[in-house]
C-alpha cells in the first residue's frame, strides 16, 4: 500500500530538518566561539558533573597552596627568632667561659649579669612574639595568652600548653603551624653527685641562676653554668633543624599541589574545551547537509501538489 504525503506534511518535515540542522551549527558556531563547549546538565550530565568536580579539586589546591604559602613566612618567622636567641645564648657561654676566670673582678662580674639579664628580658620577648593574625607563636594551642609571665621574683613562668597548632590540608595531612614554648624553652634535668634527676628546669631558669651566680661572684656556679648554657643552646638548634625540615615539608607540599593543578586543568579542558579541528569538520558537515535540505526543498515547493503526489 502506497503512503502519500501532503505537501504541507513534507513542508513540515523539511522545515524541522533545516531548524534542527540550523542550531546544530549555530551551536558549533558559539562553541567556536567562545572555545567552550556548551556543556549544561540538560545537554550532558556527566560531562558536567566531571567539570564541578574537576572545578573544586582545583580551588581546593589553590586554597592549599595559598595556606602553605601563609604557613612558610610563619616558619621563617619562627627561624629568623630562633637564630636571634641562638646567637644571644652563644655569647652567654662566652661570658661563663670568660667570667670564671680569675681575670674578672667581683664588680665586672656584675656587668657581665646585667647585660645577660638584657638577653634574658630580650629571648622573653621573642618568645612573646605574634604572628601576622596577632597570635602568640609560642603559646602552643593557647594563641591569646601571652606565653612567657615575668614574676616579681624574676623568673618566667610558661602559660602555654605543649601542644602544638596545626592547619589540614585538603589531603586530611595537619601540618603543625610553630613549636610549642614549652619545646622552645626545653627541659634541662639537674643531678645530684648520685646521677639522680633533682629539678627540671627550662632555659629562663638557666639564664636566672647564671645571673643571680655572676651577682655573687660565685665563680663554682658561673662555670657549671657553661654546661646547661650550652644544652639550651642545643635545644634550640635542635628546633632550628626542625624548623627546616617543616620548611622543606612544605615546599615539596606545594609542589605537589601545582603539579595537581596542572593536571587537573588538562583534565577540565578536555572536558570543555573545544576541539578545534573536530569542531570545524563537523561544522562543514553539518552546513553541507543544511544546503541540501534547503536546495531539495526549494526544488520540491515548486512542484504543484499533483506532481509531488503522482
């Protein structure tokens, strides 16, 4: 059985076929464009939910790198104070090395405190000191409480806590942000003649005996001095060297999260960007069949409906 078509049926066909065909390259046309393909939910889900996601892993790198990059001058903050107190407390053992002499008089001794006492009251404010978002460095946890207390005795008393500050990355890894004052004051452990542990002390306490020895003349403790002088300065570049390590952490850190960045951007380009080259072929494609359809249709309308029937 023959089916017919009515001439306004075809002119509806052909119609539809040449606006489908017309937003097909007027599509291909934006894209080219703009070098984005138009990709929405509607037109295909999956490619749009792989570009959110790509989308996010890269601001959360970037937010990552920004933070290490905050954390990094943090570090070498915390290096450029140590270094200071490193260099205060060498010159603390040149003067119990020199002091204990009999070269020095009752009254110099007294000089050589008074200048220690300055670097006592100076590595205090270091240790006091705050970072760029007005936190105590050295408080560990406690950030608002000023760290390092001078009593009316003289002595520093630490209003810290021990544990340490830390940021996490995207990748769940917490990087701790400064060493705790507790760490950065040590613990030196004073021993009777037995060998048996009597007091622990921290580096304040140290540099206030060596004061209160120099004050007295006392040259037995200005000399026993030298020993636990020298531990605080151990302590600290044992922190300097830690200081380093976290450095060195940090740099490989973002590193890493460039090199993702770099990655997933190629991924979130081929998945909107367009292909040139295809693009263009099939936009030649596609308005070559457009040219057909319009010239058939235009042959085809000028035949009566007769003709077109028989």
């Amino acid at each position: 059985m023959d089916t017919k078509i009515s001439t306004a049926q075809y002119f509806k066909m052909m119609n539809d076929l040449m606006t489908t065909q017309q937003g097909k390259i007027a599509e291909l046309q934006s894209q080219l464009s703009a070098g984005k393909k138009n990709v929405t939910p509607s037109t295909d889900v999956k490619a749009t939910t792989s570009s959110l996601k790509l989308s996010q892993v890269i601001s959360n790198q970037e937010d990552d790198i920004r933070n290490l990059q905050s954390v990094n001058a943090g570090y070498k903050e915390e290096e450029a104070i140590m270094m200071s107190m490193v260099n205060m407390m060498q010159r603390m053992e040149d003067i119990s090395v020199a002091a204990r002499s009999d070269t020095y008089s009752a009254n110099e001794l007294n000089i050589f405190a008074i200048e220690v006492e300055g670097y006592m009251d100076d590595i205090r404010g270091l240790a006091n000191s705050r970072d760029s978002n007005g936190h105590f460095m050295f408080a560990g946890t406690k950030v608002t409480t000023l760290p390092f207390v001078k009593k009316a005795d003289g002595s520093v008393e630490y209003k810290g806590n021990q544990t340490e500050p830390k940021l996490e990355l995207d990748t769940g890894y917490k990087l701790p942000l400064s060493v705790s004052g507790h760490k950065l004051a040590g613990v030196i452990e004073r021993k009777n003649a037995l060998g048996v542990v009597t007091s622990r002390v921290d580096m304040f306490k140290v540099m206030q005996d060596f004061v209160t020895a120099l004050k007295a003349n006392d040259k037995t403790n200005v000399a026993e001095a030298l020993s636990e002088l020298q531990t605080v300065s151990r302590n600290l570049n044992t922190n300097l060297v830690d200081n380093g390590l976290r450095q060195n952490l940090v740099e490989e850190r973002r590193n890493i999260s460039e090199e993702k960045i770099v990655i997933y951007k190629g991924l979130l380009s081929d998945a909107r960007d367009v292909d040139y080259a295809t693009a263009v072929t099939q936009l030649s494609s596609d308005m070559l069949a457009l040219e057909a359809a319009q010239s058939t249709f235009a042959k085809v309308s000028q035949l009566s409906i007769l003709n077109f029937i028989r």
